[in-house]
C-alpha cells in the first residue's frame, strides 16, 4: 500500500481547506455575479487548459490532453461566473 508523503498530503489539505473557504464566503454572499466577454471567457479557457495540455505533452500521458480540452471547452460555455465583492 503507497503512502501520501508530506507533501502530498499538504497539498490536499490546502485544497480541501481552499474549497470550505470559498463555499463559506458563498454562502455569506461575499460574491457577485459577473458576465464576461466570448474574448475574456477563452482566455480564462486557455488559462485553464494550457498547464494541463503542457504538462501532458511533457510527461507522455497524452490521454490528458483530451481531459484539458474538454476542461477549456467547459470553462468557455459556462455563463455564469463569480468574483469577490
């Protein structure tokens, strides 16, 4: 059986504790409603994708690939986005 090394687990606490954050301040309503651009909404897709689809080309685990793509396809056909108040 593998192990999380510290770092791992660090990483994942980070994560979960950033997640409990962001739904708390969901739910006081620290966030408002913003609708972006088709121009801004594919740059914040190829934000998204590009580490990912680089990182799979690097590491030869080009099944990634389709998964950054369809995440970038996924963030420029959501409409509604939020930002902090």
């Amino acid at each position: 059986m593998e192990f999380l090394s510290p770092i791992q687990l660090l990483i994942l606490v980070l994560i979960v504790a950033a997640l409990v954050v962001q739904i708390i301040a969901f739910k006081k309503g620290k966030f408002v409603e913003v609708d972006y651009s088709s121009n801004q909404r594919l740059s914040i897709a190829i934000s998204v994708a590009a580490p990912l689809i680089f990182w799979a080309v690097f590491t030869t685990h080009y099944f990634l690939i389709a998964f950054g793509i369809a995440i970038g396809a996924a963030c420029y056909q959501r409409k509604k986005w939020y930002k902090f108040k």
